[in-house]
C-alpha cells in the first residue's frame, strides 16, 4: 500500500524544520558564550561558490512552503530574503511551520496525481504527478539545504551531532 502524500511529507518536514530551530538556538548561545557576532555563521558559506548559511534557510524554508502549497493547492505566503540575524531565519522558520500545520492529510489527498508547473526565474519546471514532485524535486532538494546548513555551523565549531539533526527519540 502507498503511503499517503500527507504522510511522506509535512510531518517528516516539520519535525525536520524545528530540529533545524534548535540546531540555530544552540548556534546563538554558541556564539553568545565565545563572544563571536552571529552574523560570521549567518554569511558562513561551506566554499565560495556556495550561498551562504543564511540562503540556504531560505531556499529550504522556499521549497517547502511553496511545493507543500502547490500539492495542496492552496495559497502560499512569499516572504522577502532579507533575513541577517539568526532571530530572523529563526521567525522564517516558525512563519513556514505555522503554514504548515495549517495543511491537513485531507488537502494532500489527490496530491499524487496531480500535475505541477512552475518557474523558477525564466526556467520553467514540469511534473507530470505530484508524487513525483514531492519525492524528485521538494524533498531531496529541502534536505539538501538542511544539511548545508548544518555543515557550515559544524564547520564553524558549533557542537552539533546526528541527534541535532535527526531529533532525539
């Protein structure tokens, strides 16, 4: 039997967004603790070419926001990129978890076989099915700018480990 779409996405995506909380509040008294401006792990970036930390939240919080509320077919917030503190990428990622409880198993119902077109600047983008979407494009790309997220902070001497990111049990 499939797992339903609701199932496979906004619970595992929440539990992940509030790890990713937790990972920036153990940054913040980090930070506190040895004196350093937050701001050098906001701009930290894993090697030049790479958006920095405080892009990939965004990016993240994006791809989850948007692709959820595409599935759902329901209204989406936008939100500027404008955040330089680790408070502001905090409330960024409470905003989209707040979104996100607001989609119930019942919006993501007929999800699976629905069809998603989007663009992205003047890049247009086509899923002929929502499961396809949800597991090709909103997933790996979501955890893709969690886990650099969390490596530019362990790079940058935050003590963080695998229960940081995965959650305790």
């Amino acid at each position: 039997m499939k797992e339903p779409m609701y199932d496979l996405s906004v619970p595992i995506i929440i539990n992940m967004l509030e790890n990713l909380s937790n990972i920036l509040a153990k940054t913040e008294k980090f930070a506190s603790k040895r004196k350093i401006d937050s701001a050098v792990f906001v701009e930290s970036r894993l090697i030049a070419d790479m958006f920095p930390l405080s892009r990939q939240i965004q990016i993240g919080t994006d791809m989850v926001r948007k692709g959820i509320g595409r599935l759902a077919n329901k209204k989406f917030p936008n939100y500027k990129d404008n955040e330089k503190t680790l408070k502001q990428l905090q409330n960024r990622i409470l905003k989209t978890v707040n979104y996100l409880k607001k989609i119930k198993p019942n919006d993501l119902k007929d999800s699976a076989t629905v069809e998603i077109e989007f663009n992205i600047r003047e890049k247009k983008f086509y899923f002929s099915n929502g499961e396809d979407y949800l597991k090709r494009w909103i997933l790996p790309h979501f955890f893709f700018h969690i886990t650099t997220t969390y490596n530019i902070l362990r790079m940058n001497g935050v003590n963080l480990g695998k229960w940081d990111y995965t959650g305790k049990f």
